[in-house]
C-alpha cells in the first residue's frame, strides 16, 4: 500500500484516511464529552447547593456516554494502528534492503514512531486543541479578561518553544544516527567500544532531558501564573457563586494542560522530521557523510 510513496506522517494520513478519519471521529467527540465535565460539575453544585437533583442525573449521564465513546475509540484504534505498523515496515524493509542490518533494524524502529505520533501524541493534540476552544469560548463567557489572560500565555509559550526547535532537531538527530550504528557496535564483541557507544547514547539522552526540563520547567512558570491570576479575578472581581468560581479554575486547570500537549506536539515533530529525512534515505548514516 506505501509503494512508491515518500514515507512521512501526511503520507500515512492519505493512504489510510478512512481507518484514520473514523477514530478522529471518535476523539472528537470524546474531547468534547470531556470538555464538558467542568460546566456540568459546576451546573451540579449550584443545583445541589438550591436543593436540584436533576443536573447531577445530567452530568450522570454526559458520564456514562463518555466511557461508551472512550472504551469504543480505543479497542478500534489498537487494530487500525497496528496493521499501519505492519505496511510502513514492510514498506521500509522492502525500499532499504541494500542498507546495513544496523541501519535497517534501527529505521525500522524509528519508523514505528511515525505511526505512535499518529495514535498518541496527534490524536492527543487534536482534543487538547478542541479542550482549548472550549474553554478560551466557556472563559470569556464568564469575562473577556479570563480568555485574554488565557490567549497571553498561550502566545508566550509558543514563543518560548520556538526558542528550543533547532536544538532538539540537532540533539535527536546526533541521537538517531548513534542509534544506528548499535548493531554493527555489538557485532564486534568489543567491550570498549560498546561502553563508549553506550556512553554516547546516555550523553545524547541527558542532554535532550535537560533541555526539555529547561522548557518545561519556563512554561509552567507561564501557565501556573495563568491560573493564580483566573483564581484572584474570579473571587474578586466578578460576582459569582461557589459552582461558577469552580467551573472558572477548572476551566483554567483544562486550559493549562491542554496547552502544554503543544509544546509536546512540537517536541515530537522535531524528532519526527529528522526522522523521516532519514528513514527515506537510501544511505547509511557513514555513508551519507561520505
């Protein structure tokens, strides 16, 4: 099915689309289901606290569909995402048949990549993107300066990722290109040069780690202070009861970590462009440097 074609992730969307359309289907609807929680648990309260127990049978019951529409998504997205694995490496073995069995083995497991951005990190995206709308939209229902606030640091945190982009791709690059060079390394049964490729690997890793904690650990900074500032803005200038102050802190809560899945989608997609320059190449990694 991946004949001929250039290997990469617009690639698999397009042969698959219709296995891959039905689960984003799914994921939609599943986010939105979740979104809604928050301004469900927040009608609840305020419907308890006046002596309502319909709204809790309303939230009882956005629940329970939720779990039928996330249970159903994800036995179907094993079987669709695991025959994709199955083309893409049949695909692989076929057009780097001539490549060393180190540079093979290793692309092959990069290439498994590709598909586990397409079942985890996109779909993870997609309904943090839909969970941001939501909540940017459920913000500025309760105050245009709640959505604003929101829109701020969504914009400094990209800022602050476009900071670190060419040094992850430099850093999974060095990283992959160690990589495949383990099988012909242990092949030589030579205990010092397994320690230093081993050493090699461990200094890529580190330093791949330490930048994310670096990038992290600034938007955080940015996103926490969101939610301190949605917290003193609710309670003070707007007045509003106990289940409405909830929704407002859940909602920043949501919009929090739905932010954060972009940076991670960006993280991914460095390490994925490099390797899918790689894994189209027809050339070991000694010999592309030749």
């Amino acid at each position: 099915m991946l004949d001929g074609h250039h290997l990469s992730i617009i690639t698999l969307l397009r042969v698959f689309r219709w296995r891959a359309g039905l689960t984003w289907i799914l994921i939609l609807c599943e986010t939105t289901l979740m979104a809604l929680i928050p301004l469900f648990m927040g009608f609840a309260i305020n419907g308890l606290l006046a002596g309502e127990i319909e709204p809790l049978w309303h939230l009882a019951t956005l629940m329970a569909v939720l779990i039928v529409v996330g249970v159903s998504r994800r036995i179907y997205d094993t079987r669709v995402y695991g025959t994709i694995r199955v083309e893409l490496g049949k695909a692989q073995a076929a057009r780097a048949s001539e490549l060393p069995i180190s540079a093979l083995n290793a692309r092959l497991g990069m290439g498994r990549e590709l598909v586990d951005f397409m079942e985890e990190t996109l779909p993870g995206a997609m309904a943090s993107s839909v969970q941001l709308v939501i909540a940017v939209v459920i913000l500025y229902a309760f105050s245009p300066v709640l959505a604003l606030a929101g829109g701020l640091a969504a914009g400094l945190m990209i800022a602050i990722y476009a900071l670190f982009h060419h040094r992850f791709y430099r850093l999974n690059g060095a990283l992959n290109q160690q990589t495949e060079r383990q099988v012909n390394i242990l092949e030589k049964r030579m205990a010092g040069l397994t320690f230093v490729h081993l050493i090699r690997l461990r200094r890529l890793e580190v330093r791949i780690s330490d930048t994310e904690a670096v990038l992290y650990g600034a938007i955080f900074v940015v996103l926490l202070a969101l939610v301190l500032f949605n917290l003193w803005f609710a309670t003070t200038e707007i007045s509003a009861k106990a289940g409405t102050i909830f929704s407002i802190v859940s909602y920043s809560w949501e919009f929090v970590e739905s932010a954060l899945a972009l940076p991670m989608t960006l993280q991914h997609w460095s390490r994925l462009s490099e390797i899918i320059r790689r894994i189209n190449s027809p050339y070991a990694p000694d010999e592309a440097r030749s």
